[in-house]
C-alpha cells in the first residue's frame, strides 16, 4: 500500500527540504561553542599562549640585560602545558655552563615548581644565589588563559 505513490514521495521530500531551509533560515546564527570547564574555549583570543624561560645576568653574555635561553614557545590552539614548561626550561638549562648552573640551582628549582601551580599570567624572576650583575631564571607566561595545564 502506497500512499500516493511516488508523487506522494515528491511531496513528502519537498517539504521536508522545506522545513530544513526554513529552519536553517531562520535559527539563531551565534556562533556556540562547547562547555569544556576552561575558558580557553569561550573567550576570544587576541594573543597566542607563549612561554619564554632564560637564564638572564652578566655571566649571560656580558651585562645584566644578557640573556641565554631556549626558544620561546608558541601556541594557538591551548595553553602550554606544565610538561611543555619543564621541557623549556630544561632545554634552557641545558644551555648553561657549569658555573651559570651552579649559582641557579635553587632558582630552577624554585621556577619548576612554580609551574607545578599554574601560576597567573605574567613575568616572573627566580633569583641565583649569586645576584651580582642581575643573575636569575625568568619564566615569561603570556596568553588569553593561564599556561602550564595538566
């Protein structure tokens, strides 16, 4: 049993590619984006997440704006992450010699666990044991969101 047939099948689609067009039409058209429980996902963003961590002082290469760093980390998509963090600031120091390590142990300690608490956004200074001629890590945390998630 057909009900019309098939011009009954040719009603039936053109009103529902009507109802589709005219819903389509007609919603709302904000852009909505899904609950994640950051805000990363809901602000807009006009700046990347970067993460920057160098070794800064006169040992660094003569004055004490010198600077000795890895290179700084960019991201547009999610903040960095604490693991990414570390990984920065390892491959900074793993840029030392011996003697610009050996006044920063307890600046890259104290730096490391710093991230460990997803700190706010910002510029922040670990100074060496040794602080003549502005010797200090400094982790530069920039972005829409605070950094160094999960």
């Amino acid at each position: 049993m057909t009900v019309a047939g098939p011009p009954g099948w040719a009603v039936l689609a053109v009103v529902t590619v009507g109802s589709v067009a005219w819903f389509a039409a007609t919603r709302d058209r904000s852009d909505s984006v899904p609950a994640t429980g950051t805000d990363t996902q809901t602000k807009k963003c006009d700046r990347p997440w970067t993460a920057h961590v160098h070794a800064q002082g006169e040992d660094c290469g003569g004055s004490s704006a010198s600077t000795i760093g890895a290179p700084t980390l960019v991201k547009t998509a999610a903040p960095v992450t604490r693991a990414e963090g570390i990984a920065l600031s390892e491959a900074t120091w793993a840029m030392l010699n011996k003697n610009q390590q050996k006044i920063r142990v307890k600046a890259k300690e104290q730096l490391e666990r710093y991230l460990q608490n997803r700190p706010p956004l910002g510029q922040r200074s670990f100074p060496a044991s040794d602080r003549k001629g502005g010797k200090r890590l400094d982790l530069d945390n920039y972005g829409c969101s605070p950094n160094f998630i999960g």
